[in-house]
C-alpha cells in the first residue's frame, strides 16, 4: 500500500528545542528519532528545519497556511501518559478542561502546543 504522506518539512526557530520536542512525542507514537528526521514505520517522515531562507518571525497557527497535525494512538494509556508527561518536553496542554473531549463527545484526543506554537493532535483511533 502506497502512504497516502511522503513527508513534511518544518521550518523551526531552534533546532536542537524542536528536536527535543518532537522526538519525545513521536517517539512515543513508535517513530525513530535521527537528529532533525522523524520517521514513521511506513516510510513516512517529518523533517525539522532551521532555514536561512525563513523569516523570523513567530509561528502562529491562527494565519492562513497549517492549523495543525493530528497523529494516532490506539493506547489510550498512552494518551493519558503523554497529556501527564507533555509539559516536561515543552509542550503545552490545548483545552484541558475538555480533555479528552475538546473535538467532541465522539472524538477522543489530546491537544498540544509545542514552545513555538505548532499545534498537535493525538488522536485516539479503535484498535480494531
């Protein structure tokens, strides 16, 4: 089956912060971690970028362009884990007091901010 994502590339402010971030987080969700590549065990990758070409300014979800990226989990242990442990790894808890619900009653997820304000999604998906 052909991955529906080749890869992803985000452009960060400081490298080696993002590395941190992003690999604790998706390493838990069973990516392997290369310096600025992550990748998923379908081939797929995310690359993390500090690029002379950006412009240095904040990232800010709410402009036009990507609102966020959403990842799966069929562990809801490890949805609870990652909500407890995600502030120790730089990101910050989204609608907390909505957890595990801010998407709806239907939709089980945890919402996260990295410290330079990337929005994540985990989502939890039926295992079966």
């Amino acid at each position: 089956m052909t991955r529906a994502l080749h890869h992803l590339d985000l452009w960060v402010s400081d490298l080696p912060r993002a590395e941190a971030e992003w690999g604790w987080l998706l390493g838990l969700l069973d990516w392997e971690h290369d310096g600025p590549t992550l990748t998923h065990p379908d081939g797929t990758y995310l690359y993390l970028e500090h690029s002379p070409d950006q412009r240095d300014v904040p990232h800010d979800r709410l402009r036009p362009g990507v609102n966020h990226l959403a990842f799966t989990t069929d562990d809801r242990a490890l949805l609870d884990r990652m909500r407890a442990e995600s502030s120790g790894h730089g990101w910050h808890e989204l609608f907390a007091d909505h957890y595990p619900h801010a998407g709806g009653e239907q939709h089980t997820a945890l919402y996260l901010q990295s410290s330079e304000g990337f929005e994540v999604e985990v989502v939890l998906v039926d295992a079966g």
